[in-house]
C-alpha cells in the first residue's frame, strides 16, 4: 500500500475480531516504528506485545478508570461501547506498549517523548498497510502504577502510549480535518 493511502486509511479502531495476528506480521510492524527518526540517534524506544490474560488485566485497569468518568456524571465517549472497548481493548488479540527512556532533563525529556511517537506513528501505518487496526492510547496511563505492576516495567522506562493491534471489526468513517484545505495551518514563509 503506497504511503499515503496508508495514512489516509489510518483509523482509531475500537473493534477487533478474535482472529490472531501473525507473530512475523508484529515483527515487520515492530521494525518498521524502530526505523522512524530519533533525537540523537538514541532509538530510545522499545515495544511490550501483550497478549492473553496479560489484555484482561490491563482492560480491567483502563475500564476503572473510564467507570470513574461514569460515576462523576461525566459520561465517557462513546457510554456502554467505550465502556466495552476499556474492559477488553476492544477484544484484539494483542496489545502493544510503546516505552522511552525516563529522564530528568526536560529537553531528554521531550527528545525520548518525540522520537518514540515517530516510531508510534510508523508501527501505526504499519499496521494499516498489513489490514491491520491500532487505536493510539494514552487514556490508560492514568493508572500508571497499575500497569506498570502488570507488564513489569522498571522506573527506568516512560511509558509512551498503547495500542491494540487486531483485525480490525469496524469500519470507522474518516474523522473531518479541522482545516483540510490547510487555509489556516500553513503559513508561508519567506
Ligand atoms: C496522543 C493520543 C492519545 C490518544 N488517546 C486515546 C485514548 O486514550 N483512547 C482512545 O480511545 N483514543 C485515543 N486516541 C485516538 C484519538 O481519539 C483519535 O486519533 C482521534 O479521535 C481521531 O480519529 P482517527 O485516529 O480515526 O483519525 C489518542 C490519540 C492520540 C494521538
């Protein structure tokens, strides 16, 4: 798939079906967000696969948290359907964490942040090339302790972002741009 039907195609999927991904189809994913740019060239990111009863227990954290928008009367996107997608991440047969390297300095900070979102974003497109659906997460990190007692992650690790990764069981439409014919996001300069 060319490049920009891929990121045109893109979609946050909430939906999977039960089907498993193939483990080398995970691996050209993964290879393809550990080409992306890096500040440095640190390539200061690695990738967690999750699966099993591994989902079960981080949707189990993520659907505390999105029940807790419920209680305060702050209904969450979506109601009952989100409240689903929380519990099981949507049923994929994997899930995949995007960690950087935890720093002190704020601009190692923000160089580690930006150079594991480029390789968020190329095992994003990856994945869409493959027929493959991911939603880019960060909801769940508001229980951070949580999982970071399930997946076993060390204080020396951010966590960046999360996704599952599936056969995709919706056909989400395209999301409007803001300013799709880019009038006001682009400013020439000379
Ligand atoms: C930094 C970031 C965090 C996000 N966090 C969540 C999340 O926690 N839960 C969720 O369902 N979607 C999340 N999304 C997905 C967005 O809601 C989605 O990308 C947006 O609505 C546009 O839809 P599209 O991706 O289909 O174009 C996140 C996206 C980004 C880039």
């Amino acid at each position: 798939m060319d490049i920009f039907d891929a990121i045109h195609r893109r979609r946050a999927v909430r939906r999977y079906l039960p089907r498993p991904v193939a483990r080398e189809d995970i691996y050209r994913i993964l290879d393809a967000a550990n080409w992306a740019p890096s500040a440095m060239n640190l390539q200061q990111w690695e990738f967690l696969v999750v699966t099993g009863k591994k989902i079960r227990e981080m949707g189990e954290s993520f659907h505390a948290i999105v029940g807790g928008y419920a209680r305060e009367g702050a209904s969450p996107p979506g109601g009952e359907e989100f409240l689903r997608f929380a519990r099981t991440y949507g049923g994929a047969p994997a899930v995949i964490v995007v960690l950087t390297d935890a720093a002190d300095a704020p601009n190692m900070q923000r160089a580690n942040l930006e150079s594991a979102s480029a390789a968020m974003e190329n095992l994003l497109l990856a994945a869409t090339a493959l027929g493959l659906g991911t939603c880019w997460m960060t909801g769940p990190l508001q229980d951070e302790r949580s999982l970071r007692t399930i997946l076993d992650i060390p204080a020396e690790k951010e966590i960046v972002a999360v996704t599952p990764l599936g056969y995709p069981d919706e056909a989400p439409p395209p999301r409007p741009r803001h300013d799709p014919d880019l009038g006001r996001k682009v400013r020439w300069v000379e």
